[in-house]
C-alpha cells in the first residue's frame, strides 16, 4: 500500500506493482503499476455491516499504468461472478 485518504463520503487507497517474480500470468498485467480503490463508507444503521454480502465492485479500465476499483453496495438481485 502506497497512501491512504479519507475524503467526504469514502476513502482512496492507492496500491503499487512489487515485481517479486515468479507470478505465472505476469503478461496480464506487465504494464499495470498503479490500482487506485475507492470505498464508502459502511453505514451501520441500514444494515452494511450485518449482511453476509454486502460489498459489489466496478473495475474501470486500464489506463496506461493505472486501474481504479470502486467498491460499493450491492444492487438489488445483482449476481456474483468471477471470470477464470
């Protein structure tokens, strides 16, 4: 973890690349030096905190070295998948 800061509402922490080897698929992110995540903050009182699962995510595009990841409440019905 590179910093953390707390704004209105949420927090940014900006994550960089250690290249310690040995990563089998090293080409998917060979360029990618920089993820920035966003999180809100968890409201206790509407229940974020008791839920089993509570958290969703949007992966922005890589722009040149960087990636942003907005962590939010999930959407109603909205499915968990994971891509292999």
């Amino acid at each position: 973890m590179e910093n953390v800061t707390f704004g209105d509402g949420g927090i940014w922490s900006t994550y960089t690349k250690d290249d310690i080897g040995g990563c089998s698929r090293a080409k998917a992110i060979k360029n990618l030096e920089h993820v920035r995540v966003f999180s809100q903050k968890l409201e206790p009182d509407i229940g974020q905190i008791k839920a089993l699962r509570r958290q969703c995510c949007d992966i922005s595009p890589s722009f040149n070295e960087s990636m942003v990841i907005s962590i939010r409440q999930c959407g109603t019905d909205e499915l968990i998948s994971m891509h292999f």
